[in-house]
C-alpha cells in the first residue's frame, strides 16, 4: 500500500488582493443569470430604447449639417420653423430631452431586470445555509455585499448606462462639430450618475428583500408591491390634488356668475379660464408631495433635475408660435423640489443597509 506525504504543500497561485475579492461572487452570479432565458430576453428588448436614442442623435446631428435627405423627415414631423433653421441653437435642449425619455423608457425594463435578476441572490444562500461557505473563506461581509450588488450592476448597466453612452459617442461623431462635446458633456456625466443611483438604491434595497426571506417568489412580490403599488397609488394621490386644484377654478368662476347662470360658450373666455386652470394646476405641482409616495417617481424626480429636463421642454416649447413653453414643461415633468426625493431614497438606502447587516452575519455570529 503506497504512502502519500501529507504535509504542507505551498501553492503557487497567485494572491488577490481583498480590495478585489467580491468580483468572484459578481462574475459567478453574472454567470449563473446569464444562463435565464428571460434575462437574455429582456437584454436584447433593451435595445429598442437604445437604438432609438442613437437614431434621434444621429438624425440631430445631420439636421444640423442641413443634410438634404433627413430636411423631409423633420418636415413631415412638423418640427417649428425655428427649430428647422437655427438647429444647433437647440442642440442642448433637444439632447436633454432624448436622455430624458431613453431613461423614462428604460425604467420599467430596469425595474424587471431587478425582479429577474435580484430575488436569489441572498435568499438562496439562506435557503441552502451557504453563508458559512462564504465567511469561512477571506471574505467579509463588505465583500460580499458588494459582490452580490455587482450582479444588479452589471445588468442594470447593460439595459441603461452602456446603452446610453454608447449612444451618446454615436451622436458626437455623427454630429461632425467638436463643439457639440462642450454643448453635451453633462450629459454623459449625468447618464453615468443617475445610472449609480439607480444602481445603489434599486440595488441594495432588492437585496435587503432578498435577505428576508428563504423563498424568491416572494421576494418579487415584495419587488412588485414596492415598484407598481407605490407608484400607482402615489400617481393617483397626485393627480388627484392636482386635478381638484383645477377644478377648483371652475367652481369658482360659476360660484362668481350666481347660481343658476348657464356659462356662454364664448372662446376667449373659456381660454382665460383654462389658463387659469392649468396655472393652478402647475402651481399645486410644484408643492405636491403625493407621488413621494411611488417609489419610481422618486426616482424619475432625479432623473429631471439631473437632465434638466423642464428646462429643455420649455425651451423647446417656445419655438411653437403663441407658445412661451411652460404649459409643454410643466405638463411633461414633475416640478416638487429634487432634494425631497433625494432624501426619501437616501432614507430607503440607510433602511437597505440597516436590514442587510442586520440579516446578513459575519461568521462568529452564525448559529
């Protein structure tokens, strides 16, 4: 019977360091999700928004040549005489506006690809006892938070942020102008930024749900009530205030008349009051808190003050004649000071991480 040596044998593989370790829990997650058949689904669904942001920065940029084969598209879409002769002095406006709807667009298939991706990343490990497995290895806690949030990253970068960079570089070289880099290099800032807060707040909170529970239906039911029951009972509160704030201009106008006045039907009248009643309306917008109650529209709330989306639409709405571009703006964004929904997902993220390490033990506390 042959006799083996037991002793000590030094590897000689070669150390990372711990700054590191958690992009071995990310890329065999990644790995493991890249095998679902609807993530890959929804990846390649992502490049419709994707393709349509390029194409409308491409198209831009040969307006602005006065390309003659792209002069009878904007024609048949009706675009303003001002916009068609001076477009470059709309070059900023008209890119804030495309970012801001890639990024309305892409929500939704952000918010799935975090149902798809994030129920299992911690409730499986406490579902099977994997926690040992990880801890009795250099791994802390630290670590292996940031490993499992580098699973949402990278898909939630796929469907938003590449997709919008990749698209920003094809608007710039098609745009044939160095100056439109000067005009648009807060938009690459701001694509990149509001894609990380997308990724820490969507990010840590799904795992703060994951950590929860042991089954991961029900953890996309959490997902599910947190992204469409909040946002549709805090679009409900919302137009309701709103709407009764314009209705209320009605009422008093028939109050003023007396009762029983039947109103004429006289143009320039009923145009004063719908004024009114949108002004009422945008004023009770300003100062409406209602949809912090959803949590996307919190959310969307950044992505305006980031792109400066109000002041794109506005400026884009005085170039129709008899416009001054606040009734587009105003209808079009969300206007309740940013710092109000900053603040409800910094307290959702200090929320996330209270659960998470409250949840998730080091490997001295395991029982």
């Amino acid at each position: 019977m042959p006799i083996f040596d037991q002793g000590y044998q030094h590897w000689q593989g070669h150390l990372s360091g711990h700054g590191w370790r958690w992009l071995t829990v990310t890329r065999q997650g990644v790995r493991a999700q890249l095998k679902n058949r609807w993530t890959r689904a929804l990846l390649f669904f992502a490049l419709a928004p994707a393709l349509a942001l390029a194409l409308a920065l491409i198209a831009w940029g040969l307006l602005e040549q006065q390309a003659e084969f792209i002069m009878p598209v904007f024609a048949f879409l009706s675009l303003p005489a001002e916009m068609m002769a001076g477009p470059k002095a709309f070059r900023q406006p008209i890119w804030n506006a495309a970012f801001h709807f890639f990024f309305s667009v892409s929500m939704p298939l952000s918010m799935i690809m975090v149902m798809l991706v994030g129920p299992g990343l911690i409730s499986q490990d406490l579902r099977f006892n994997a926690m040992p497995l990880y801890f009795s290895r250099p791994l802390r806690r630290f670590d292996y938070f940031m490993g499992k949030l580098g699973v949402i990253g990278f898909f939630l970068a796929l469907v938003a942020i590449v997709p919008a960079v990749v698209a920003y570089v094809l608007g710039v070289l098609f745009s044939l102008d160095f100056g439109v880099f000067g005009d648009t290099w807060h938009l690459l800032a701001a694509s990149i930024g509001y894609g990380l807060v997308v990724v820490f707040s969507a990010g840590t909170l799904m795992l703060a749900l994951s950590s929860l529970s042991r089954s991961s239906r029900y953890v996309a039911l959490f997902w599910v009530g947190i992204w469409i029951i909040s946002g549709t009972v805090g679009g409900i509160l919302g137009t309701v205030h709103e709407e009764s704030a314009r209705m209320e201009v009605f009422r008093a106008e028939m109050q003023l008349k007396g009762p029983g006045h039947r109103m004429r039907f006289d143009r320039d009248h009923w145009k004063q009051m719908r004024d009114k009643a949108n002004e009422a309306r945008a004023e009770a917008a300003r100062n409406n808190w209602r949809p912090l109650f959803s949590y996307t529209a919190n959310l969307d709330r950044i992505r305006t003050f980031l792109f400066g989306a109000h002041g794109a639409f506005e400026r884009i709405g005085k170039a129709v004649p008899g416009s001054d571009g606040r009734e587009l703006a105003d209808n079009l964004v969300t206007q309740y000071p940013w710092y109000w929904s900053a603040a409800v997902l910094a307290g959702l993220f200090g929320i996330s991480l209270w659960i998470l390490t409250t949840r998730v033990r080091s490997l001295d506390r395991l029982r």
